[in-house]
C-alpha cells in the first residue's frame, strides 16, 4: 500500500471519458468518431483521419460516475 501512495502522490494520471452522442447527433445522421480498443488507447477520427491517443483509463460511454469517481 505505501508504494502505491507514493505513486499517487510523485505521478499524475490522464484519464478519459468518452460521452455518449447526444439526441441530436443520432438524429441528424451522425457517426460516431471514438474507438476505444482497449481500456487505455482511444481513437478519434475526424476528416477521414485517425488519431490515436494512450491514457491510463479510458471510460466508455457506459460508464457510470461511481466507476470513474472511485478511481
């Protein structure tokens, strides 16, 4: 456990949270622009391009605010 205070305290984590699309964006035909392949990569693609980011969490769009708070 102390190791890993130290950790928490000498590091600073990313983390990302991908919402869902909102009622408008479904309704005007829009495609969803992030891949999440694993639980810490994310893609976003925008003008026929990908960009890949690396976090050290990423939640998905089903992803409920206790799981995000308790990290």
């Amino acid at each position: 456990m102390g190791a890993q205070v130290q950790e928490l305290k000498g590091n600073i984590r990313v983390f990302c949270r991908v919402r869902p699309m909102s009622g408008s964006e479904k309704g005007a035909g829009k495609s969803v622009a992030v891949m999440t392949p694993t639980d810490m990569d994310l893609s976003l693609t925008a003008a026929g391009k990908i960009t890949p980011y690396h976090f050290d969490k990423v939640f998905g769009t089903d992803s409920t605010q206790d799981q995000v708070c308790l990290l």
